[in-house]
C-alpha cells in the first residue's frame, strides 16, 4: 500500500528583486528548480535535456539509473511565457536502501510575474514489491533547491509580511519587547521558537534549526540575560509562557493570554532532556511544524500533481455549471451537474472536519511524541546507569581480594618511585588506575623524594578525584592549587600540541581506547622535576595515571636538549 512519509515541507512567498533580469518570478523560480534536477541526479546523456520546453510547459524526463521527473502546467499564457499553476515531482531510488523511493515535489502558484507561492514537500515510501528490512527514518534535511532559492539575489522571500532568512535571529539587551509584540501579534502566521541558551547551546545550532524550518517557523535565539529579564517583563503576570534557561519555546499562531489554558499549546523543550539524543528533538520539532503547517494551508492550495487535478475538476465543474446558466440544456444536464455540486460540497465539509480534528489532535499528538521520547531517553539513562553500577561493581570485586597484598606491602617502605607508586596502587584502587606505562616511567625517573611524590599521590586520590567527580565544574587549576601548593595544568602548549610525534607520547591504551594524557600534576624538588599525567574516566569515576615520572619531553625541551 502506497503510504508516503513526510521528510520536509515549506511553502511561502517569493518575489522577483530588483537584480533580476528574467521577464517574472516564474521564469528564475523554473530555471532554479531545473538547474536543481542537472546537479542533483547522478551523471547522465538525459541531464542535457532538462532545461527544455517540458520543463517550462509540461512534459516528462527520466534517466537511465532510475530517476523520473514530470511537470503539469495549468493556465500556461504563451505571450508572458508563465503559468498560473505549476507542478514539478521528481522521483528517485535511494542510493542507499534499494527499497526506499525519494519524492520531491515543487509547486508554483503565479499572483503576478513578480510574485509567486512557492512550495516544497519531499516525501519517501518504500516501493510495493520490496521485501526486505524496514530502512531506519532518515535525519531531517532541508533540499537543496529550498537553500538556492532563499540564498538567490534574484528574489526575495516572504511569509506573509515577514521576510524569511536562512540562519536564526539573535536578540540583543533592548530586543525583547519587539519579540514579545510580534509573538502576540493576532495576524501572525507562522510559529516562532525561541531559543534560550545558557549551557548546552551546542546540543542545537538556531541557523541550522531555522534552516530546516523555514518556511513552517521561525527562530529566534538568546544567550544575553538582559533579554531574558525583558521577556519576563513583557510576559508579567503570564509567567507559563516564559521561555527558561536552556529551553526552546514554540509559540503557535493566535496566542490568547486571556484563555486560562492557552500556554498549553506553546509549547516547551528543555535541552538537558535531549543531551544524548540532540536529533530526536530536532525530529520532533520539525516533524510537528511541517504537519501543522499542512494543515493550515488553504484547503485549496497547490502543492504537486494531485492538488493541482483536484483544482482541474473544480474548474471544470464551474465550467458546466456556468454553461448550464447560459443554455437552458435538458433536465439529465441539470439534474447530473446538480448532483456533482453535492457531491463536491459534501467532500469539502467532509475534508473540513477532518482538518478541525486534525488541529484538535495536533496537541495530543505533540504530548504523546514527547513522551514517548522522555521515556525512551529515560530507558537509555537507566541502562548507562546499570552499566555503569556493573563496573563499579567488578571494580569493588578487584579490592576485597586485593587485601592480602596491601598487608604484604605494608610491611616495608618503599625505596624508589617505583615501589611508591606500586603501594598507592594497592591502597587507593577504589580511586585511582595505574597503567603498566606509568609503572615504566616511574623505574626509568632519576626522582628520588618520595615524600614530595607521596604528595603528589595522595593529592590525585582525594583532592583531584573530588574535583572530577564531585565538584565537577569552576577552574580546577585553580581550585586544585589554593588546596594542595601543588601546580596542575589541563592542557599542553600549542607548539606541543602542533607535534603528532609528541602528542602521540602523550596517549595510552586504556580498556582498548586510545586517551589523551595531557592533563597533568608539577611537582619539583633538588633541581629534578616529576610530572604525572593522567585521564579521567567519568564512567567508573577513576582518574587513571598514564605517567608517573621525568618530564615528557615538549618542544621546549627538545630545543634546549639541542642547544646543548
């Protein structure tokens, strides 16, 4: 059964600037689209019959890997070489599930030769005769014929009075109370989401969202607590529909503060809930606006082949009926165009209340997606957090049979950094993980005050460990130095880290990854200096020692060993 999926959809405005050159809208609008289809498909002999008369008039074109296109025209006027209707849908295999088959179709509706609607919707389906694994649901993507038309300095695109931009809009200290009295405005047609970034500003880039939802909303975006406050100003007594650090807010069209209930469908997305799954909140968004904004078009609306029949009938009716007016005719003629005016006016109430439920359900629809995407969120932190008390688990195993040997240990003090760093491995393995690597550099270290490395150890179970684990946030150099004397440095300097011969000393296999060690304790004493480098590992919550001895060698040293 042939049951598309949407993928994508916009439609507004485009009217010519005054840098194009064309005789109308239609022309630039046509010649993109075909300019579009050339470098869209893959090579081939019928790409040099694409910017025809079939692409302008009405016509079919296929190549030899699979794809098709076709074009309808309706009211096609040969003096002004535009039409009112026009119709393009492309069909192609997806190159990567051999069962899906990609849709796109383009429509145009002409109001003048300067001015047109322009619409796109793209839509995938899996072929009839396929049978095979179901392929997973694409990442939403915005075509590329949609970006060439909003980027053309031959138009300018509109909806309604608003001209659309391809990257989101920031607000600035002074910006909110123009915000809010568009947000309230009863004639605004589209949705407005707003961004409030505070932390987790990377989860969800604004010009990347708006650029997917152009057309079906817009975006505004924040980071400036300035406009936070003149929101909540603006919003007064209104608090429901103010948008929170680190949330998106979707205001629908005709928001009504005076209804009590009304907040309810603006709704809000907090981005900690998205954390790990950024593309599920984009797929919800879109998904929603792009259904939404189906169903507010105009019922009568062209938007591909079958819209534009649906319109052919209509006229045709109108047609009879007109002709009906003018002769008298026979009574089967009148009796048979009287029956077509019920039937279409039945299908028209018919598809009216269809689209009433379909808002009615759009609310409960938008809830159950949601939810359903909190919980699966949810399901997959509580499987991380099974993992994760797994670990802990054999790791708590490992200490209770390794108590025999911390008494051993005990017995004797260590003599070198060597044996040191082998007791601080038995005493602290609820803390801390010594790599073979580092037990190598602290034989080969000519460091020999144990006691300033002993120091060193302890400070790297407790103090450190409490930063990474516990405190989790501020200046951990800083904080790690005002607590121990002791200088920690997070990183290396650029001109070490511009070496791949010396970044790769500063690696190590853990658990079969690769980790960065970068990270390290300074210590110095009788002209010898000790450094331990390490990596965290907030899953089992260990800070893991890589090296535990003489300087790593930098560029700085290299250049004084060759200076010598």
């Amino acid at each position: 059964m042939f049951n598309p999926q949407v993928h994508y959809r916009t439609s507004f405005e485009v009217k010519k600037s005054s840098l194009s050159t064309d005789p109308s809208v239609f022309q630039t609008v046509v010649n993109l689209v075909g300019n579009w289809l050339y470098r869209h498909g893959q090579k081939s002999e019928a790409n040099r019959n694409i910017l025809k008369p079939w692409l302008f008039r009405g016509g079919t074109w296929r190549n030899e890997h699979g794809a098709q296109a076709e074009v309808r025209v309706e009211e096609y006027d040969e003096e002004s070489r535009t039409a009112l209707y026009w119709v393009f849908r492309y069909e192609h295999p997806d190159r990567d599930n051999p069962g899906r088959v990609w849709r796109t179709d383009v429509a145009l509706t002409s109001s003048s030769l300067e001015a047109a609607v322009f619409s796109v919707t793209v839509t995938w389906y899996i072929r009839n005769d396929f049978f095979g694994k179901e392929p997973v649901i694409p990442q939403v993507s915005v075509p590329r014929i949609v970006r060439n038309v909003l980027e053309s300095d031959f138009l300018y695109s509109f909806a309604g009075m608003k001209r659309l931009q391809a990257t989101a809009q920031q607000l600035f200290t002074g910006d909110g109370k123009s915000l809010y009295e568009y947000i309230i405005n009863i004639d605004r047609k589209l949705p407005v989401l707003v961004m409030n970034i505070n932390s987790l500003g990377h989860l969800l880039n604004p010009d990347g969202l708006q650029k997917i939802l152009v057309g079906s909303g817009i975006v505004y975006w924040y980071d400036d607590v300035d406009v936070y406050n003149e929101m909540n100003y603006m919003w007064g007594g209104n608090r429901e529909y103010q948008c929170a650090a680190d949330t998106i807010r979707v205001y629908m069209p005709s928001l009504d503060r005076n209804r009590p209930s009304d907040y309810k469908r603006h709704r809000y997305f907090a981005l900690y809930d998205y954390e790990e799954r950024s593309g599920e909140l984009l797929r919800i968004i879109s998904q929603n606006l792009f259904r939404m904004s189906a169903i507010n078009m105009d019922i009568f609306s062209v938007t591909n082949i079958e819209s534009l029949n649906s319109y052919i009938q209509r006229k045709k009716l109108k047609a009879l009926k007109d002709a009906a007016n003018l002769h008298e005719g026979s009574i089967e003629d009148r009796e048979y165009i009287h029956a077509l005016e019920q039937d279409n006016e039945i299908a028209h109430e018919n598809l009216r209340d269809t689209l009433d439920k379909l808002k009615e359900a759009d609310d409960q629809i938008l809830d159950l997606a949601v939810k359903v995407e909190l919980l699966e969120g949810r399901e997959a932190e509580i499987e991380n957090q099974y993992k994760e008390f797994a670990l802990q688990q054999a790791h708590f195993s490992e200490l209770s049979g390794e108590l025999e040997g911390i008494r051993e240990l005990w017995k004797s003090f260590p003599t070198n950094l060597e044996e040191l760093l082998v007791l601080f491995k038995a005493i602290s393995p609820d803390k801390i993980v010594i790599l073979d690597d580092a037990l190598r550099s602290a034989r080969e270290s000519k460091f020999q005050h144990l006691g300033l490395a002993w120091e060193v150890l302890t400070s790297t179970s407790s103090i450190l460990h409490d930063l990474y684990f516990k405190v989790q946030s501020g200046n951990f150099e800083m904080l790690f130095a005002n607590q121990t004397g002791l200088e920690l440095t997070l990183k290396e300097s650029s001109a070490t880290k511009d070496s791949t011969r010396l970044m790769a000393l500063r690696k190590r296999n853990y658990n079969g990854e690769l980790v960065d060690i970068c990270p390290h304790i300074k210590a110095e004493k009788g002209g010898r200096d000790l450094r331990l480098h390490y990596f965290a590992d907030n899953v089992r919550k260990l800070i893991v020692i890589g090296h535990f001895g003489d300087h790593l060698e930098t560029v700085g040293t290299t250049r004084r060993k060759e200076s010598t």
